[in-house]
C-alpha cells in the first residue's frame, strides 16, 4: 500500500529526512513514532504529495505520488497537521464543501461518514458549537469521504481528553475491522499506538531505527518474574547452572539466552525448590521506545544532525 525507498528530504541546511525506506503492507494499522521533529509530519507530506523529496521514491497505492498524483491518491484519506473547519457553517456543509474540492459527495455518502465517526443529530449545528472531540471526529468524516483504502492519521488524537482518546481509538478499530482499512497512524501516545497497530516503524534525527512489529517490540528480554520461598538460594543455584545472567529487585531474574522458563521450573524442581509462579515479563512499547531512542543518541557522532 505505501513503499519508500531510500527518501531524502532536506531544508536549506537541515536534514529532515535521510534514507527512508518503508513498506506498508495492505490492511495493516501501522504506526510511524518518533520524536518532535524526527521527520514524522515532513514524512507524511511526502506521502501526500505536499512535500516534494530531495530524493528517493514514493510509492502510494502502487503509484508514484509524484509522476502520477491522482491515481496515487485517488483512495486515500488523510488527518494532516491541524484540521481548518469555516466555524459559521454545520458540519454538513463543512463536509460538502471541502469534500467537493476533490469530487463533490452525495448526500447519502455525508450522511454514512457521519454515522461513522458518532456525529449524527450534530451535523446540522454550526462547526463553532462543537467540542474539540466533535472536531476531531468531523475531520476523520471528511478523511473518508473518498471511501478511502489507506486512511493516514496524522496525532489524531492530539489534545483530546481522556473520554475523547477512547472514542477515537474505537473509531480507529472499527474502521479497520469493518472496512478492512489500511491505516498510516502518527501518535506521541504510545499506550495508544501498542493497542492500535500491528507494526511500527520509529524515526530518530531523520533515520529509522526501527522497523518490526509491536509484539517483536514488546516481547521480553529474557526477564522473568520467579516467585518461590527463598529468592536468593534460588538464584545462587541458577546462576551456578548457568541458567541465568542476573536478579533484581527479589523477584526478576534474567535468563542466559536459549534457556526457557521451563528449564528454570525443571532444575528447581530437581533441586527441591518450590516454584510458586514464573511468568516472562512483557516490555511496553514505551519503554522500548525510549531505550531504542536513548541507544540510538548514544551511537550517534559528535557532530550530530541539527
């Protein structure tokens, strides 16, 4: 659905983009992090066709955005930067209006994305009388007002309340799962993104470092929690066995690569000590963002990109 290959975007002196290469495979949720200027947004104006690269190819819908713009975007709908809404105006008209700067929608197709996205009975209310959630929601309206097959989200969610994240993540999922979706989602909210997408990519200083998915990001470091009588005469026997590598905390234990909680249970049992539970321990995608990130400015040269 989106390829990049080798994408470079620079502004004057600065490197906004260096070397992407990105496959986006049909009926995904994929999520695009990465820090405040990391190249996310220039990323996505790219894609959109906003954003002319310095090099490199993209790739939409299996058309070059560039050479052949309109077939490339002929199915895709996009939340990009901060929605403008004429505030004087419904949310209908607001709809037919920047709907028809593309191709004019029926009447009957207002009314299905309107239903989609829960604004029902407020369509008719001028845009200036909605919450900044009722906002959000008209701009997902108007992104699928092409009956897109590559919906792009640019922090969706940005400046929602609690109530209002909830909302359009359900919002999110069910376009997926109903409409069989494939959805480009940019977030700082990275509680939001492990619940969302299947697979990510992260961005660091213009470079990926990262590219996989969310359970290979989450999956555990061979850290387990070991709950048993004596902690400590546990770990002494495992470490003597080369079975583990290290402890923290009277309940974590790290395993030698190769040895599975299994052995663990085995050589414990075989040694009379009693295993109350075992269980891997699961890295959040924040805390795997943030060593990724941390490492990855750790590697970087004095001279690093500004």
């Amino acid at each position: 659905m989106i390829r990049l290959q080798a994408l470079r975007k620079v502004f004057g002196q600065r490197v906004a983009v260096d070397g992407f290469d990105l496959h986006v495979p049909r009926g995904v949720v994929f999520g695009l992090l990465g820090h405040n200027g990391a190249g996310k947004s220039t990323t996505i104006g790219m894609l959109l066709g906003q954003v002319w690269p310095t090099a490199g190819e993209v790739r939409v819908c299996g058309h070059d955005v560039f050479s052949h713009r309109s077939q490339a975007l002929a199915r895709v709908g996009a939340i990009f930067e901060t929605p403008v809404f004429y505030d004087y105006l419904s949310g209908w008209r607001n709809l037919e209006i920047l709907g028809g700067y593309t191709a004019p929608s029926r009447p009957e197709r207002i009314r299905e994305v309107v239903a989609w996205v829960g604004l029902s009975g407020r369509e008719q209310s001028p845009v200036r009388t909605y919450s900044h959630g009722m906002r959000a929601r008209l701009a997902l309206a108007q992104a699928l007002l092409p009956a897109p097959e590559l919906l792009i989200l640019d922090e969706p969610t940005n400046g929602l309340d609690p109530e209002g994240i909830h909302e359009m993540r359900e919002t999110i999922r069910r376009l997926h799962a109903e409409l069989g979706l494939t959805i480009l989602l940019s977030s700082h909210l990275l509680s939001e993104v492990q619940q969302l997408c299947t697979r990510i990519a992260v961005l660091h200083q213009a470079r990926k470092v990262f590219d996989g998915s969310v359970a290979d990001a989450t999956r555990s470091r061979n850290r387990v929690r070991l709950r048993t009588d004596d902690f400590p005469t546990a770990v002494a026997a495992l470490r003597r066995d080369g079975l583990i590598t290290g402890h923290e905390g009277g309940e974590f234990v790290t395993l030698t690569d190769g040895i599975g909680p299994s052995t663990v249970v085995k050589r414990m049992v075989e040694l009379g000590l009693p295993v109350h539970a075992i269980q891997p321990e699961e890295e959040t995608l924040e805390g795997f963002y943030l060593s990724l990130v941390k490492h990855a400015a750790q590697s970087e040269p004095s001279q690093a990109r500004r």
